[in-house]
C-alpha cells in the first residue's frame, strides 16, 4: 500500500531542485529517479536472505510500519522542496528513493518467505499463500486510491 501511495505518483511530480543538474531536462529527472527505484528493490529482494535471519518474522510488522514514514517525506519533497535537503536536493532524493526500494523489496520478499512457513500445517501453506497474493492486491489498490489523497490540494 505504501509503495503505490508514493511510486510512481509523487515521485513523477518531483520538479528538479534550485542547482540541479537536471533542471534543464525534467523528464530525464522522473527516468532517474524512477530507474533508482526498480535497482533499489532488486537489491532489497536480493537482501531478504541474509536479512530473513535477523529480522524473523516476529518482527517483520515493524519493518512494513515504518515505511509509512516515507508518505510525509516524499509528500514534503513535492510540496515543500526547500525545507530539507533530504527531500529537496538531487542527492538527498537519490537516497531517499534508494531506501524506499529497498525497503519495498525487502518487507515484499520477507513476507513472501515468512507467510508460508508461518502454517504448523503443511496443507495450510498453499491456502496461505493464495491469501497473500490476495492481501497483496487488496493493498496495491489501497495504495493506488491512497495516491489520489496525496495529490489533493496540487494544482495541475
């Protein structure tokens, strides 16, 4: 749901800062930032893994609560570019935009892995599984009316 709230809505919105490199070339900008996205999630699934054994599934839940963080900061890197350099310089969006990826492939391949293994049992892990994906698109639609909600108040 946090991932379709923020990608690709807000962050195709982003305008290139005051000095930016890209300020010339908007659209090259959103390919940037959009290309940083789709390597930063491949890395994040790459590290479920190695990852999968410190986090347990136990605590997974504070890993997917947390991004709900990045709603505000990229909502701020829209709206209110200037008050941050986090959310308003080129480098600060490049890094913010990487952790969002990966932690969107690493909560998405986490779940995926600790779903089925949650079931004591074996015939329930196929159900589970058909359950997840169900869950998972119920959240991709959240997500997308979510991205309307962010948008309200910007002038086209």
């Amino acid at each position: 749901m946090v991932t379709m709230a923020i990608f690709p809505g807000v962050i195709v919105h982003w305008e290139p800062p005051a000095g930016s490199s890209f300020r010339q070339n908007k659209q090259m900008y959103g390919n940037i930032l959009i290309g940083c996205f789709q390597v930063g999630d491949v890395l994040g699934r790459t590290m479920a893994g190695p990852a999968g054994r410190r986090i347990g599934p136990k605590r997974l839940w504070v890993l997917v609560l947390m991004r709900f963080a990045f709603i505000p900061l990229f909502m701020l890197g829209q709206r209110l570019p200037e008050a941050s350099p986090l959310w308003g310089s080129d480098l600060g969006r490049l890094l913010l935009c990487g952790l969002f990826a990966i932690s969107n492939g690493l909560a998405a391949n986490l779940a995926m892995m600790y779903g089925p293994e949650s079931c004591s049992v074996l015939e329930r892990r196929e159900v589970a599984g058909m359950m997840m994906s169900a869950i998972m698109v119920t959240g991709i639609f959240c997500g997308s009316l979510l991205a309307f909600a962010t948008q309200i108040g910007i002038s086209a």
